[in-house]
C-alpha cells in the first residue's frame, strides 16, 4: 500500500506477517497446586479428549480469554507414586508434546521458586527471567561444559517488564530442590537470582522448536537463608500461588492483542500521517511517524526528514509523551538509509558503535568429533604411529606438561589411520590423501561454526554480501570459500577473498580484511571463516624432527566465524567489538624464524626458539603504535582487555611481563589454549568468546575494559593487530 499524502485523515495500522496479534498462549506449569488459581481465574476447563499419547498422565486444560485462546499444560500425577511429576524431564516432555499438538504463538513458563537474599529477594517475589541455564549438568569437558550449562536468553519483554512491575534476573535450573556445594557454585557462575526445576528444560524444547517464551517464577523460598529449604517452599507454597496467579493473569492481560516483535511485545505498530483520527493510538503502542508527515514531526519537535519510533504513554500530550520517550533513546544512523532510528533503552544508554565503524556482530565456533584429553595423547601417538622410541616418548611427555594445554579437538581418528596406513610410515608422499581427507574437514568445520554464527547473528544467510575464508590446512583449485559459500547457500553475487597459509595471525588478518570490505561498502555484512586440520602436517616422531613434537603437543583442530559489518542495525543486531585501528607489521630478516613447507609428505613445520624473544622484543613498539590511535598510553595497558592469540605458554609469559600486566589479563588467551591448544587462525575466536565473559566479570568487579588489543603473530615474522573498543558488556 502506498504511503498516505499530507492531508490523508487515518492512522494506519500495519498488517503483516511479522505482526501478526498473538492468538494463542502455551502456559506450562510444574504443579497441580501452582496450576488451579490460573485455570480458574481464565476459567479454562480440563481437556477430556486428550490430545497426548494415550497413558500419559499430562493435563490440559483450555479456554478462551478474551482475544487469546490459552493451553495450560502439566505433567500431572507419577503414576506410581501419585506426586507431581517436578523436574526436568516431565517439562521437556509434556512442553515438546504440546508445542507439536497446540503450535502456540508464545510460551509461559509459570512456576514457583527459589532465590537468594544476596540477591536482594524476599519471599513472594515474582521475577521475570532474562536467561536461563542448567546448574547440575556437570560435564568438564570443553565446549560440552557449555552445552551442560545450556545458557539461553528468554524471549525479551521490556515492556511486560515493566507494566507488571516485575524484577528482573537469570533463572537457573537443576532436578534437586535443594543444591550441594557444587551446584551453588554452578549458580553463582550463572549469576542466576532464581532456581527452579523446569524453566531451563522448557527454554531449550522452546528454542529448538522456535516458539518464544518467558518465564515467571514467584519466590516460595530464600535458598540462603536460615530455614531449610523443603520446610519454608512447603510452608509458602499456598501464598506464593496467589503471587503467581495474579502476575501470570496481568502478564495474559498485557499481551491480550499485542504482536510479537523481536525485541519486546508491542500492542500494534501504527503509522501517523495526519493530526486526526488519533484516538486509534493505545498506551503502549509503538508509534511509527512517516517523513511525509510534516505537522506531526512539528508537533513532537522533529525535523521533516526524519522517521521515528516511540511508545505513547498514559496521561500525557503527545508532545509530552514524545519527550519523555527522547530522554530514553539512542539514535542510530545508517548510511546506507536516509533515516534514523530512535529506540528505547530500558535502563539507560548502552555501550554502541560509532557510524561507520566496523563492529564484530557474532561470533561461532565448531569442532571435529575427536576430542583428545593431553594426559593420554602420548601413550596414543606413539601407538597409533608403531614408535617405540622412549627418549623421545618421554620429551613429548614433558612439552605435554609445559603447554598448559588440556583438551583439544582433532580430525585424526582410528578410521582413517586404518583407512590410509601410510599416513603414519616415514617417507611415504601422501600430499595427496592428506589434501583428500583435509579439504572435505575444514570445509566440513567451516561449515558448521558459519551456522553456529548466522544463529547467534539472528539475520537470514541471504544477508551476507562478502565471505573472507583462511585456512593454512588446505589447497585446491577452486579454494575452500566456494565450497563454504555453497555449502552455506550464499548467493552467487556474494564477493569472496581467501587467505592461505598465514598461519597463526591468519584469524586477525581476516579480520582485518573484513574491517576494511564492511567500511568501505556501506551495509554490508562479512561473514569471516578460518578452519584448521593439522591433519596436513601429522608425522610419525623421528629424532631428525626434534621441532614435530612442539605441534604434537600443542596443535588442535577446530574451526571460527565471525559476522562483521558497519552501523549494526537497533533491535537485530548487537555488536560485541567494535574495531578501531588495524594494522600488520612484519619483521625483517624473520623469514626462517616460522618455516612452513609443502612436501610429498605434507606440510613440514619448523619454529625457531627465538620465536618468544622476538616476539617480546618487538611487541611493545607495536601495541604503542596501536594504542595511539585512540589518544591511550602506555600507562592505560593494564586498563585494557587483551586478547592475544596464544601460541604458547612461553610467549603469553613474555608479554605479560614486558607489558607488567596483571595475572588477569591475559586469562581469556590461556583459557582458550588450555581448552582447545593452539588451533591457528581459529584461536583468536576462542580467545575472543572467553573475553567477552572475562570483561563482564571485570565490569562486575568495577574494572575498566573499554578498549583493548587483539593481537596475534605468524610467519614472516608478521604482527597483526587491532585496536577494539568492548560494546557487549
């Protein structure tokens, strides 16, 4: 529909898919007691014809109430046992089940809990939920500790929020009603505010079947307080249900005819082009006021160029509502559209990127299935390469231990030692059957950590204009970006670059390139890949390659992705980094200092002692040079978040003592080598995920980590480096 000139007299209300008025509720609740006061006060009636699986005890009750028809959901009774069936489990159960019978447009997940009174809470309490994660899913194994977490952020309700007067905080979940010594150190690293034995269940049945939900939790019971748990929840459960009951009824109330918008609830979204007819607009509506609309930009105090967003409030003028709306918002202003966005900010301004600026947007990472644990590597490659050499059995012993390395992820396996023998015999060419089985891996894992990306992005794959891949694991005619770009279903126009052989800088140079492509093409966005196999350069040991076991014991697989773009767009996008100043250096007469070969048998590696020393040497000259782009000094280093690609143990121990950093500093680089050795050019993603959870837990404890370094060092030698400024704390 074409826009309405100056004199048209309607307030259009804008109708599409995305916008749709939420019809139906998905409400799950663990209890039959926490259950009734919501049946009865929507007067919901229990379904008699169920639609479960035949010998289930899960109960439904439905209705409708007012606009909205509302499922309530609970596992019922053990059949066994006759108690409610509490846990995780059952909720994931009963929550797939109905999401697939009743296809709900929104999940509440209502329930009862605990909470803490380090947390500032008091029993009947009602928190709506920000994230939610697991507390006893316990697995010490990286990248499966994150998966036992299940960290997950809740559908995002601003509004709800603060119409419900509700407080806000994380939830966690465990199948315990009370918690040992470990789970509570679990939820305080979730930094949760509430325990429960269903949200965190719900929330990954929810996200796997892309249904939004929120979570209630009314508080029965202050875990660290002075009475026993069971005893207290049994003891409020009766008056917290009423607490319950009423927040979930308003919070029905509040969503009755509003529209799921990514970013919060909103009533409608209405376009003004005209002073009259304005009594289409509600308290609470999104208010979208068109550039053809001259009178009413005057009458909110804008200029006639602009478009703008904004919630009308109750008792107020327009003028005075618009006001108030203006002392809460950011302005955002695309270069790519003549306009600018004003959104609302809960809680004041927010940490954003400068116009222009290229910005990390998201970050993603994948791994082979083969995990290694370091304190068996050396019984198994010496067995799996037929080598009975025991001084240099015992060498790779101590390097093992020097690297600090724990866990990491390989493509080698026993299939393919068994499939290709020759792999492990001295002397054989197998260029050939190493390219084989590596072009397929690092495609494979470029592949997978792309995905993992767009996901935490949140954009379609059709909104990637440029891919910039590296990879030193591979060679081929044409080069892994096509098979990435098709295996991710790019489009064709998509403009690719490749960076082979950089080594370990390869991650920050394609950083680098990816700044410059998304700076210099207004709106678009870059998704930068790495994949690494070290499958290229597996050897058997031999005392003529004493330098071989430095990549045994350090060197992991992996691959890295990265969406990086200009002027992140309000709502959609959340940028983690915003990058600065990049810049490479390289140091003459280095060349010999990392020497990497293609032979008959594979890529042969060799690093020079001296590797440290230079590195230290030259370092400082560097990061002064970086650093002054931005107005900071030499005294500002311990100021900064570093983020340093680790080669190795020796070189972070360098440069934290050249630059007199605090042990701190350089905890996200040494997380990342611990956890998945040095994997080349995908480390610095590894290293940059650990920081961000590094910065907030400084932030938290009122240290500055504004600006920051990232930096990484490869052949030549060659330095790259980054200046970055943190938005995502």
């Amino acid at each position: 529909m074409a826009p309405h000139g100056e004199g048209s007299e309607e307030a259009m209300v804008v109708q599409d898919e995305n916008r749709k008025p939420i019809s139906s509720i998905l409400i799950v609740i663990a209890m039959q007691t926490e259950a009734m006061p919501i049946v009865n006060k929507l007067q919901l009636k229990e379904d008699l014809d169920s639609v479960f699986p035949k010998g289930v005890p899960w109960v439904r009750y439905h209705g409708v109430y007012k606009d909205l028809h509302i499922n309530l959901v609970w596992p019922g009774k053990d059949s066994t046992l006759g108690v409610d069936s509490v846990g995780t489990v059952s909720a994931s159960l009963v929550t797939y089940a109905a999401i697939q019978a009743l296809q709900p447009d929104l999940i509440i997940n209502a329930g009862t809990a605990g909470s803490f009174k380090v947390k500032g809470a008091s029993i009947t309490d009602v928190f709506l939920a920000s994230d939610v994660a697991f507390h006893d899913r316990r697995i010490p194994i990286p990248v499966f500790d994150l998966y036992g977490v299940g960290s997950r952020q809740s559908f995002s309700t601003p509004n709800l929020l603060k119409e419900l007067n509700l407080k806000a905080g994380k939830l966690s979940t465990g199948d315990s009603l009370d918690i040992s010594p470990q789970e509570e150190a679990s939820i305080v690293a979730n930094d949760a505010t509430v325990k429960d034995m269903e949200g965190a269940a719900v929330a990954y049945v929810a996200d796997l079947l892309k249904v939004p939900a929120i979570f209630i939790k009314a508080v029965t019971d202050i875990v660290d307080g002075d009475k026993p748990t069971a005893e207290e929840f049994l003891q409020n459960l009766a008056a917290v249900t009423a607490a319950l009951d009423q927040a979930v009824t308003q919070a029905v109330d509040f969503i009755n005819g509003k529209c799921l918008k990514k970013y919060d609830i909103q009533l409608k979204i209405v376009i003004v082009h005209s002073l009259s007819r304005t009594n289409a607009l509600r308290s609470g509506d999104l208010v979208y006021i068109s550039h053809h609309s001259t009178k009413v930009h005057a009458l909110f105090g804008l200029s006639g160029s602009k478009q703008s967003v904004g919630h009308l409030d109750d008792g107020c003028s327009w003028e005075a509502s618009y006001n108030r709306i203006k002392k809460q918002v950011y302005r955002h202003s695309s270069s790519s559209e003549n306009m600018v966005y004003e959104q609302i900010v809960q809680g004041g301004l927010t940490t954003k990127a400068n116009p222009g600026k290229a910005t990390i947007l998201a970050l993603g990472k994948a791994f082979p299935h083969q995990l290694v644990m370091q304190e068996f590597l050396v019984d198994g490659y010496f067995k799996n390469t037929n080598c009975d050499d025991l001084e240099l059995k015992q060498k790779l012993t101590r390097l093992c231990k020097t690297t600090t390395v724990k866990t990491r992820y390989v493509v080698m396996s026993d299939e393919i030692l068994k499939k290709y023998p020759e792999l492990a015999i001295e002397g054989l060419p197998t260029v050939k059957q190493r390219l084989d089985i590596c072009n397929d891996a690092v495609t494979r894992m470029a592949i997978d950590a792309s995905r993992a990306c767009i996901k935490k992005w949140g954009r379609p794959v059709s909104d990637i204009t440029h891919l910039v891949y590296v990879s030193s694991s591979e060679a081929r005619l044409p080069g892994g970006d096509l098979y990435l770009a098709g295996g991710l279903g790019l489009s064709p126009e998509t403009q690719r670059v490749m960076l082979y052989f950089a080594g370990c800088s390869g991650g920050v140079a394609g950083l680098r390139v990816a700044k410059d492509i998304a700076e210099n093409n207004p709106g678009s966005r870059v998704l930068l890949a790495t994949s690494e196999t070290t499958i290229i350069g597996f050897k058997p040991p031999s005392a003529d390659r004493p330098y071989d076991l430095v990549g045994v014991a350090l060197f992991g697989d992996g691959a890295g992705a990265m969406i990086v773009g200009t002027d992140p767009t309000p709502v959609t996008e959340s940028p983690l980094f915003e990058l600065h100043t990049a810049i490479q250096n390289f140091l003459p007469n280095t060349e010999k200092t990392i020497d990497g070969r293609l032979t008959e048998e594979g890529i042969s590696f060799k690093l020079s002692r001296e590797l440290p020393q230079i590195i230290e040497d030259n370092i400082e000259g560097f990061c002064h040079k970086l650093i002054g782009n931005a107005g900071l000094t030499d005294k500002d280093y311990n100021k900064m978040f570093w983020a340093v690609h680790p080669g190795g143990p020796a070189i972070l121990n360098r440069m934290e003592k050249r630059f007199d950093l605090l042990p701190d500093k350089l905890n996200a680089s040494r997380r990342a080598l611990m956890d998945f050795g040095n994997a080349s050019s995908n480390t610095i993603v590894y290293v940059l995920e650990y920081m961000i959870e590094e910065c907030r837990k400084m932030k938290a404890g009122s240290e500055n980590c504004d600006w920051g370094l990232i930096l990484a060092f490869g052949p030549g030698i060659t330095f790259e480096g980054i200046l970055a400024r943190n938005l995502a704390m």
